[in-house]
C-alpha cells in the first residue's frame, strides 16, 4: 500500500526500502535496550520529522530507520514498563 506511492516519490529500489526497514527493526531494538531515556524518546521523536520530509534514501534511511526506530523502540518499552509497574 505504502511501498508504490514511496518507490515512485523517491524514486528508489523495493531493495533500498528493505534497507530502510531493516535499519527500523535494529533501531527499535536498540531503543528498547536505551531506555528509559526521555532525552533519547523526545529526540528521536523530534528528529524522525527527516523521515517524513525524506527527499531521497539517506534521509530516509536516517530519518525513519534510525531515529523514528530508536524513539519507537524506547517508547514500546516505557509503555511496557508502566503496565507492568503496578
């Protein structure tokens, strides 16, 4: 659903989106490992906005796969914490 419409504005490989995802998954993973770090969730967060205005596979790279990674996976795990603190 997604990956036509970014192929198409970025105009790049299926293989280079795989990257992308990829990095996603092994920043999310390192995010959960961070936390609790609210420096780390609020920076990610804010910086994840490259990941949006990507113009190219850098930025996205970046901006989606690392940042947004990293501040999502500290987020699963503050959210995961808080249910299980009780």
């Amino acid at each position: 659903m997604f990956l036509g419409p970014l192929k198409a504005l970025l105009g790049v490989t299926r293989a280079d989106l795989t990257l992308v995802f990829a990095l996603a998954s092994a920043a999310f993973s390192g995010g959960m490992n961070l936390a609790p770090a609210p420096v780390l969730l609020l920076g990610c967060a804010g910086a994840s906005a490259l990941g949006a205005a990507a113009d190219g596979l850098a930025q996205l790279a970046f901006g989606y796969g690392v940042l947004f990674g990293a501040g999502g996976g500290a987020a699963y795990i503050l959210g995961q914490q808080t249910v299980n603190w009780r």
